[in-house]
C-alpha cells in the first residue's frame, strides 16, 4: 500500500498518516468494517509516534468498537489493553483504564490466552505484585509464595 511505503521506506510518516486518513474515510463511505479497523490501528501507531495520546485512545475506541461488531476478539483484547496503558501511563485516568483492564481479563479468559492474561493482571496489580505475578506465572502461584510475597509488597509499596 502507498502509505506503507511511504512509512517505510522513505520514512514518510505524516504522509504515511495522510493516507492512512483517506483511506479510513473511503472505507467509512464504502461501509468495510475490517480496512477501516485495520487503518485505524495503524493511526493509532501514528499518533503514539506523535505522542498525541487523546488522539491515540479516540482512535483505538472507534477500532474497539468495529472489533466488537466484527467479532475479533483476540483482536480486541489486545486493543483494550493499549487504550488502558495510555489512559494510565499516559493521561493519567487510571479508573477508566482500570474498568478496559477488567474488560481485557474477561476477553483473555474467555479466549483461554493465558499469555494475554497474565499481562493483564499484571497491569491491573500494584507494580511489585504485576511483576511478581508475571515472574510466578500466574497469581494461584504466586498464593502459595504469598508470605514472601506480602513481605516485598508491604516493603515496597
């Protein structure tokens, strides 16, 4: 496609991104679901790139919502998690973040992507028990090691 190339090999972003717009909104005329979440996520790369975090999470909720109504769920989880880290990380709305975190976890059980899951919690805990659950493999293990879990968590928090 004209904008991959331009983002690639000329290292052409914002002309990368031009296209990426038009093509969103021939999509949205021609009503194709599956380009136009597709071209979306790669706006999203754009505005990341540009640090234009309201941005990011405005397209990132249009995608959500085509993921949802396409029924790509392994699709959606992923894109669930990338709203709520920039929300938390980045505008500092860690409520809303949490609620996209609780609504990736259900998404990752549901699916049985345990991998995806165990991020997710992660991201959900205080920084000392993500990591600690990431480092265990799963919180069920990290209960059998809680008295040295709770000692670190109650030092480090």
């Amino acid at each position: 496609s004209q904008a991959l190339i331009l983002y690639n090999n000329l290292n052409n972003k914002d002309g990368a991104q031009e296209v990426f717009i038009k093509h969103a909104a021939l999509c949205r005329e021609l009503g194709n679901k599956e380009s136009l979440q597709n071209c979306l996520g790669n706006q999203n790369i754009y505005y990341q790139l540009k640090q234009d975090w309201k941005k990011a999470v405005e397209v990132l909720q249009e995608r959500a919502t085509l993921l949802e109504e396409l029924g790509k769920k392994e699709l959606l989880q992923d894109c669930l998690a990338s709203q709520a880290v920039i929300l938390r990380n980045k505008l500092h709305k860690k409520d809303e973040a949490q609620k996209l975190f609780k609504k990736q976890e259900a998404l990752c059980r549901e699916l049985g992507d345990e991998k995806s899951l165990k991020r997710c919690i992660a991201n959900q805990e205080k920084p000392i028990i993500g990591c600690l659950i990431l480092l265990f493999g799963s919180p069920a293990v990290l209960a059998l090691f809680y008295g040295i879990g709770h000692i670190i968590y109650r030092i480090f928090r």
